[in-house]
C-alpha cells in the first residue's frame, strides 16, 4: 500500500501489518541485513541484486554472507515466510513495491566518487516508479547526490515532492554486527524531500529501530551525517598516528602517554595503528574533499603513509637482528582490515605485504578468519605456525593473537624479531623473551 502522505502511526501500522511492499536494491553486506530485518518487522520486501548466484541463494533461504552475527538464521526464517524474496528484475521489482531502498556501493576510483551503481539503479527504478512511492537512498554518497537522482526518477513522468517522496537515510552499521546496529546500535537519521515522505519514512524506521528516529531538516544535511562521522574518525586516527611517529622519534611510549591523557574527560583520542581499512573511513572523506579542505587531505595522507611506516619498523627491526630484508621469511599476522571482522576491504595488509615482497621478503600469513582462498587474493602462503620466521608483524587485532604462547614461538622462529603494527603484545614482556621488538608509537633501544 502507498504511504507517502501517510502520518507516521498509521505508516508504522501498513509496515508491521504487511501492507507495505518494500524493494531494496544491492544484497550486499548493508542491503541484506536491511532486508531481512525489514522482513522480520513486517514488510513484504523484495531483495534486488545484479548477481543471479546471490538471487538464488537468497530464495533457496540461505545467506551468501556468513560473518555477519544472526544474518544466516533471519534469512532463512523470512524466506520460508514468505516475506523475503530476491530477484535480478529490478523494474518489475519497483512496480510491485510501495518503498524503493538503494542500497548499492558507492565506489571511489582515482580519488573520486563513483556514483555509477547508484544511477544505474535510479534509472531502473524510474521504469517502475509509481504515483505514491517513495524512494530512499541508503548507500553513503556525497551530499547533494540524493536530489541529483530527482531528474532521472522524473524521467517516469511523476513529479518529486508532489507525485512521489524521496529521502536519505544513511546506513550508519559496522561489518560484522549490522543487524544490531541497524535494529537497535545507533538511532536512523532521516531526511527528506518534504513533511509527506518525513512522516511516512520516520513511522517506518521508528518500527525498524528501536533506537528511534533523528530527524534533520533536509536531505543533504542527512547525506552529511555519515560523511562527517567518517571523516572525524580518519582525522581522530590520523592524529593518533601522528601523534605516535613523534612518539618513535622522542623516545617515549605513546600509549603509555594516551592512556595517562585519557584520565582527563575531555580526551577522546583513537588507538594508532598500521593502516586505516574498510569501506567508509579510508573512502568517505573523497567524498566531500577539495581544495578547501587541508585538515582532511592531511589526515588522510597521514594513514595512508602507516603502511609504509610498518615496513619501515620491519626493515629497522631486522637491520639490528643483523637480517637483511632480502630473502628474509616474515609473517604477517592478520590479512583483514580490522580485528575480528572477515572483511579486506583497503586492509592495510596489502601495500605492507605488497611492499615486503618488491623488498625481496618471503612473506606468509596467518589468520584464523581466513582460507587458502582468501590469502590467494595477498599472493601469500597460508600457514599455521611460526617454523623459520624471521619476523612476525601483527597487522590484525584479532582476539587469538592477544592470546599467542610466546615463549614457545620464539623457540620456532629462525629470528626473533617481532613488529606489532595494533598494540596487542607487551613491548617489556617481548623483549624479556630475547625479541628484537618494534611497535607503532612504541620506543626502543
């Protein structure tokens, strides 16, 4: 049933009732948690993918994601519900649906947003589109990029903030845990056109949250909301980054320094580290960045130096083993962007190991989240032990690596050497153990 125009009380009954049909477009890692979560409230959803192996997956009422906590089991109790099905036609998809979610990447290519799939999708919707709907965009885009879809959606005849609505609700969620971050982790931001699609869209979102609903005057205010939570984050990094370089070169303990400035409630700085990954923090500043905007670019020129940085500690860490770089076997511990969390996604696992091997380095990996398959992508050899390392970095904070039986790894290294790009081992304690010790932000001999 149509709810533009609709108050929100009566839109969040149509929703939980199975009144209202939604399609939501890309089944990815944002768009099938949205999906389900949606189903499991009520709607009738209808999932639209590019990908006919994802499609079929998905009505055989099985996920094609795994990581993600509790996603396998919703999919599976909707489809057999009946209120989740996918499918590859997405006109047909937005003639039968009431609400048009896109959820697609956004992508950056040479440092530039890429909003192609977003467009691509507009326009299928436009084939679709019928007097009453209303479209929302998910996917994190540079702002103003929402009400850019309005001439191609017009395209259908109907006219934006009379015939249909249009809104932004950005996706505020993390890999690994999006069904709670979208269920009931962080309230929905919702922007839109005018006060018809507000309303509709806040009932709607209001029973998909239980966090409730921020509302903001507009849409490209919306569109700015995740935009500016990224960029805080990659500035906060790159702060605590930089702040640890200078560390290295006075020959303090920067996190011995961040832990003591943190008893004063005002400090909220981020931990350093090798290298900044994912699918927001390292892509979203581009979206908003120009010539205008120095304290952005500086940050992110400092993240992406840290990668670089973690080879510099390695080759300085082997120089005082007295090992050349050149043919030494160094193993990388975590090949994912972040601790716990099966996503490669700008890791920085791939310039360390990429830059390693130009060196002339034998490296390999270990990573309890991955399969050959996965260290394929790296160009590097799985493995399960330490036997003839000559140096260990830790670019990964998986949970396992805080828990490695040290003493008998040093007695399998061919070296003991040791660089810690995530502060998860004891600078004192390796040291202790006979290792030659390097780590972000750390001083050494």
């Amino acid at each position: 049933m149509k709810i533009y125009g609709v108050c929100k009380k009566k839109a969040a009954e149509l929703f939980t009732g199975g009144k209202v049909t939604v399609a939501i477009y890309g089944l990815g890692k944002v768009g099938l948690p949205l999906a389900t979560i949606f189903a499991d409230k009520g709607a009738q959803v209808i999932g639209v993918d590019v990908d006919k192996n994802v499609v079929e997956i998905i009505n055989r009422g099985q996920s094609h994601i795994k990581e993600e906590l509790g996603l396998v089991s919703l999919v599976e109790k909707n489809v057999k519900r009946k209120r989740l099905k996918a499918t590859t036609d997405a006109i047909n998809a937005a003639k039968k649906s009431d609400i048009m979610i896109i959820a697609v990447p956004t992508l950056i290519k040479d440092n530039k947003p890429d909003l192609s799939n977003v467009e691509s999708v507009g326009n299928n919707i436009s084939k679709g589109l019928d007097k009453g709907d209303i479209v929302i965009t998910e996917c994190t885009m540079p702002p103003g990029s929402t009400e850019g879809l309005i001439p191609t959606l017009e395209k259908s005849g109907l006219k934006c903030g009379k015939d249909f609505g249009l809104a932004h609700c950005p996706e505020r969620m993390m890999t690994g845990t999006a069904i709670r971050d979208i269920s009931s982790q962080y309230p929905k931001i919702v922007g839109a056109i005018d006060r018809k699609t507000k309303e509709a869209v806040e009932g709607i979102y209001e029973v998909v949250n239980s966090k409730g609903v921020v509302p903001v005057s507009s849409i490209k205010a919306a569109e700015c909301v995740k935009v500016f939570e990224s960029v805080f984050r990659d500035i906060n990094i790159a702060l605590a980054n930089e702040l640890a370089l200078l560390s290295e070169r006075l020959g303090v303990d920067a996190m011995e320094i961040f832990e003591a400035a943190a008893t004063q409630p005002c400090y909220m700085l981020h931990k350093p580290g090798c290298g900044v990954g994912g699918h927001c923090i390292p892509l979203y500043p581009y979206f908003i960045m120009n010539k205008h905007t120095r304290l952005i670019r500086a940050a992110r020129r400092i993240n992406d130096y840290m990668p670089q940085h973690t080879v510099h500690l390695i080759k300085e860490a082997l120089n005082e083993a007295k090992k050349p770089i050149k043919g030494s076997n160094i193993l990388v511990l975590g090949l994912t962007f972040r601790g716990d969390v099966k996503e490669f996604m700008k890791t920085p696992a791939k310039p360390i190991i990429d830059e390693l091997k130009r060196l002339g380095a034998n490296v390999f990996a270990l990573d309890p989240l991955c399969y050959k398959q996965d260290a394929r992508k790296f160009d590097v050899q799985l493995r399960d032990n330490f036997d003839g390392m000559d140096c260990t970095v830790i670019v990964a904070d998986h949970k396992e690596f805080y828990d490695l039986d040290w003493e008998r790894i040093k007695s399998e290294m061919r070296t003991r050497v040791i660089v810690d790009g995530r502060q998860v081992v004891d600078p004192k304690k390796m040291k202790e153990l006979g290792f030659v010790y390097r780590g972000i932000g750390r001083a050494h001999d």
